[in-house]
C-alpha cells in the first residue's frame, strides 16, 4: 500500500517536472520570435494536412470547364467561390494547396523516420563496434556520399517508374548518410565519458548502454539534423515532382501544380505562384525551427543568449539610476 | 602528399565501380530494359531482335563483362533516340553544363565573401540578422520556382531577357541567377560563422594591436583561416550543381545541357544514353572531389601529414 502510494508519487512528480520543462521550453520558444512564428506556421500545416476535407472549399480533383483559367478573387476577373482562382482544367487552386500539404508533409515525415532509423542504427553499430565494423560503413557511407545522388535516382524512377513509394525509397536511400555520420562521431565522443565506462563495468548489455546511455545524448542533435532535412526533402519531392518524376497526375502535389501552371506562366501567373509560396513557407517555417533548437540545444549559444540579457539588465538599471 | 593521392584516386576508381555496378544492376535485374525502351504494341520477334541486339540473350555474367568491357572504353552503344552514340551527345552537351555551372558558382562565391564579412563584422547587428534572414528564405525557396518566377518577372512582365535558348551572353543571366542564388544563400552562412569564429581568435586582436590596418587583418589572416570550410561547401555546392541543380535549372529554361538531356532522355525511355550521363556524372564528381582533397592541402598545410 505504502509503495503504492509512494510510487504514484513519484510518477506525479515526474509528470510535474515534464510539464515544467515544457512550460520553460515554450517560453524559450515564445522568447524567439522566428521560432515560434515558424512553430505556428507548421502547426497551422499539420492541421491543414489533417483537415483538409473539411477545409478545402472545393474537391481538388473537380473540373469544371465553364470556370478555367479564373484568376485569384481581388484581381478584376476572379470570384471569391475560387479565392486563388483555378486551373487550366477549372479546378480550385486553394483546395489542390490544401490536400498537396498533405503529400509533403507524409513524404518528408517518411523519408526522415526511414532514413534517420537507418542512419542511426548505422552511426551507433560504427561508433560502438568500432574495428572492421566501423571501417566497413564508412566506407560505405564515404563511397555513397560521393555518388551523385539524383542522377542514380533518375535512373532508378525511369526503371521502376515514378510514384510515391518510389519517391520515399529513392530519397531515402539518399539521405541516410548525414545521420550516420552524426551519429557516429557523437558515439565516439559520448563512449569516453566514465558514465558509459561505468555502466560497461556495472555489466549492462551492449544495447543497454547504446539505447539507454549513449543515444539520449544524441537527441537534440540528431533531432536538428531531422528537422533540417526534413525541409530538404520537402523541397526535394517538390523538384521531383515538378520534372515529372514524383508524385503522378491524379494524386496533387505542390511540385507537380507548378509544372502544370509552367505551361500556363504566359497567361495565368497565379497558377505557377501559388503552390511556389506555399512550399516556401513550408521550408521556411521548418528552417526558422531549426535554427531555433540549433541555439538552445548548444550551451555556447545559450550562454551568449545568457550574457546578453544580463547585460541589457544592467543597463538599464543603470539608466533607471538604482 | 604522392601516396595520399594515390589513396584518393583509388577510392575513386573504386566509387566509379560502384556506379557502374548500381547502373548494371538497376537497369538488367530490377527493370526490364526492353520493356521500358520497346513500344507496347512491339511484338515477340521484335522483342527478341531487340535483346539480341543489346546482348541481353546471354547469361547475366557474360554481359557484366561485356558491360564493364565496354565503360571502360566509353562505348555506351548508340542512343535509341538520337541513332548516334551516346557519348558523342554528352561530349556535346557537357561544356554547356560546365558553363552553366562555373557561371552559378561563381557568381555565388564572389558575392558571398563580402555579404558574409559584412555580417560577420558585428554579429547580431542590424545587417547580420539581415543578412541572416534574407538567406534563410534564400534557402526556403524551391530553386526551380525562383527560375519560373524570374521568368515571369524579367521575361514575361519586363520583356527584359529572354526565357530560354543559348544565343547570346544574356540568355545566361536568368539561369546563371537562378544557379546562384540557393548557393549564395548556404555559402553566405558559412562564410559568416567561420567569420565570426575566426574574428573572436586572438591573433586577431594582436594584429590590431601591431597596428595592422583593418583591412588587412580581416582580409588577408583572418579570411585565409576562415577559408577551409568555405572551400569545403564551394567543392560540394559544384558538386550538387552538376550533378543535381542543373537538372531542375536546365528544365526550367530550356538549356540545352546534360540536366536536361538527361530528363530527355527519360522522357523518351532511352536507357542508353541516360546510363551514359550517369556514368559521366559520376566521373566528373569523382574528379571534382580528388581536385578538392588536393586544394585542402594547399589551403591548410596542416593537412599535409595526414
């Protein structure tokens, strides 16, 4: 009863001491202006993303040809039913914007879980085994990094031949390296510590000291690099998807708008400009978060930030003359 | 110095395999070659014929052979879109590439020394947040997008360039840009915090405190030590052009270089001749990367013993 009450207590406490932390994280967040305003923007895609049936005002495959080519409402022509207007099949911009979230964000969250998982996995069997294990995957690693990646996947999507599972695979298979690397040295650098060295002669297993000793030191940099590419790839399914070989005609998707609006870039700016500001801000929002996790997972960077407030403290102290 | 070039080539030669191997692999076991290259309407003589001619009736074995037999001496066989030898239509289109390219990077590189300095100069400043935020959208925004929007700016609404074509010196001031203007954006940012780490050294404040003129220190000793990594990302930002942005830049106006014979290529299922600019890709990188590890060692003698 007693140990009941106790660990409950405990786990309370625990609870407590998360709910701090995230109160202190958001007023960092909060704090960071770019951060938060790019924290928002990714929030207001994911539920985008989620919603998009209730949110887009039109079905994005729908055609209607008495309405082509409308361009966006506050410009003389265009109707506030199609607010960016529509295409050159009369479907309604904002909608195909709203379900081609959709496809960018499941691409970029699937190649990041794959690749990183890979990547990761890689990185700590080098940096723990170290020995011919090690020289083997980076070797490897050093050998893929130097391909040019795109050119093997042109020839990879002309073979198999393009769509979304074609798109994951293929930038999966090009962007696990980064983690790896990342992984690795941080192994190396972690496995010196006396606290790995004490849990190795305490007894623990190999894949207890890796999971429960090592990688939690790795979260907030491999948890940056995840971030950072997440927005490469996000821009990467667009360029693939614009030459045609990404996502295919029935499915939407924001680089696959913009190389139908090209052929329209005479007539129909809005068709081209469109899906081109809506991937930027995407990128843009994740970069800006990025940056942010960069300064506050480095304790160099912090201890700036640190100084810096203390020293716009004091003066105006000084200037209030106490 | 000799060995560890040695050691560089090897490795080389060893990733041009690789490509090689993956090329091999992909186009004879995953795919079926004459599945994608023959019409569907092709019939059974017609099929055959066609794998008799490409070799693809023999064991798997003998036609790796033959395969590496003919990469070595560069005979891709002929393009089945163009009926002439692949390499022939690389060697035709690489130097546009190459141009293309040097005209990006360069402009990239020549501009970011001075925005990245400028910021670097008072980091949190007003033209380092600046400079800071203009690269982050620089980095956000998809480079084939910028090249439209160019299009739609200075061709379309200003009438100021043209869109697409080789003729003259101006049809390669909206690609050249469009190369740019992603490269500036991640160079600006490294020549920018190498700056800053280089400016807090001591060394620089003894060459003030020597009396050393401004420009000098920042300029000469402090940029020379900052450089290593800038010439890191310049290597491989040429790397990525060739290899990767040319692609999307040559699509979006028409430049007749290897990006876009590439998707030409793919557009018309024509596996030769698309192997054929892999394989020289691939060698062109390999290349660029030994060139690299070769001017880190004269960038920084340290590295000279390793």
């Amino acid at each position: 009863m007693a140990e009941a009450a106790y660990s409950s207590k405990m786990l309370s406490g625990r609870w407590q001491d998360r709910l701090r932390g995230l109160r202190s994280l958001t007023q960092e967040l909060w704090r960071d202006k770019a951060g938060f305003i790019g924290m928002l923007l990714i929030a207001a895609l994911l539920l985008m993303a989620v919603a998009a049936p209730l949110l887009a005002p039109h079905d994005p495959a729908a055609q209607d040809l008495r309405a082509r080519l409308k361009p966006p409402a506050w410009s003389a022509q265009g109707t506030w039913n199609h607010i960016l207007g529509t295409d050159h099949l009369g479907r309604d911009v904002l909608s195909r914007l709203i379900y081609g979230s959709r496809v960018s964000l499941l691409v970029g969250a699937a190649v990041v879980t794959i690749a990183g998982t890979f990547g990761v996995i890689m990185g700590l069997l080098a940096g723990y085994r170290g020995g011919r294990t090690d020289s083997i995957i980076m070797r490897w690693i050093d050998t893929q990094v130097a391909f040019p990646g795109l050119l093997l996947a042109l020839i990879i999507l002309a073979v198999i031949g393009p769509s979304m599972i074609t798109v994951i695979i293929v930038l999966s298979l090009n962007g696990w390296m980064v983690y790896g690397r990342m992984t690795r040295s941080a192994v190396l650098a972690v496995r010196q510590t006396a606290y790995v060295e004490a849990a190795e002669i305490v007894g623990c297993r190999a894949h207890r000291v890796i999971f429960r000793h090592i990688l939690p030191n790795l979260t907030s940099p491999l948890l940056t690099l995840a971030i950072l590419e997440f927005a490469r790839i996000v821009l990467a399914e667009a360029a693939l998807s614009f030459l045609g070989l990404g996502i295919q005609p029935p499915a939407t998707s924001w680089g696959l708008d913009v190389a139908t609006g090209k052929d329209y870039i005479f007539r129909a700016w809005w068709l081209v400009t469109m899906p081109g500001i809506a991937i930027s801000i995407t990128v843009l929002a994740v970069n800006l978060v990025a940056s942010w996790m960069r300064l506050i997972s480095d304790p160099q960077e912090r201890e700036k930030q640190f100084a810096r407030k203390m020293a716009v403290r004091q003066r105006r102290r000084r200037a209030t003359g106490q | 110095m000799g060995r560890y070039i040695l050691r560089r080539l090897l490795h080389g030669i060893i990733v041009i395999f690789g490509v090689t191997i993956i090329v091999f692999v992909v186009t004879r076991m995953v795919g079926d070659p004459v599945k994608v290259m023959l019409p569907l309407e092709a019939t059974l003589e017609q099929r055959a014929a066609f794998e008799k001619q490409l070799g693809l009736d023999r064991p798997i074995m003998v036609q790796f052979v033959e395969f590496m037999g003919d990469v070595a001496r560069l005979d891709f066989g002929d393009s089945l879109w163009q009926h002439r030898p692949a390499m022939e239509i690389v060697f035709e289109k690489l130097p546009l590439t190459l141009v293309l390219t040097a005209v990006g990077i360069g402009l990239a590189f020549v501009l970011s020394i001075p925005l990245g300095i400028i910021a670097a100069l008072r980091p949190g400043g007003v033209s380092d947040r600046s400079t800071v935020f203009v690269s982050l959208i620089g980095l956000s925004v998809p480079q084939f997008w910028l090249g439209l929007l160019f299009i739609v700016v200075f061709a379309v609404q200003l009438h100021w360039l043209p869109t697409s074509g080789t003729a003259t010196i101006a049809h390669i001031i909206l690609p050249g840009l469009t190369m740019a203007l992603p490269v500036l954006a991640r160079l600006v940012m490294i020549v920018r915090s190498s700056m800053i780490d280089e400016l807090n050294q001591q060394y620089v404040q003894t060459g003030y405190a020597k009396g050393i003129p401004f420009l000098r220190v920042v300029g000469l000793h402090a940029l020379r030590n900052a450089s290593l990594p800038v010439a890191t990302l310049v290597g491989w930002e040429t790397i990525r052009a060739i290899a990767g942005y040319s692609v999307v830049v040559e699509t979006v106006f028409a430049w007749p270089g290897l990006g876009l014979t590439a998707i030409q290529a793919i557009e018309r299922e024509d596996l030769i001749l698309l192997q054929a600019i892999v394989f020289s890709v691939a060698v062109l990188v390999v290349m660029i990367n030994i060139l690299m590890d070769i001017a880190y060692t004269l960038i920084d003698p340290r590295l000279r013993l390793a």
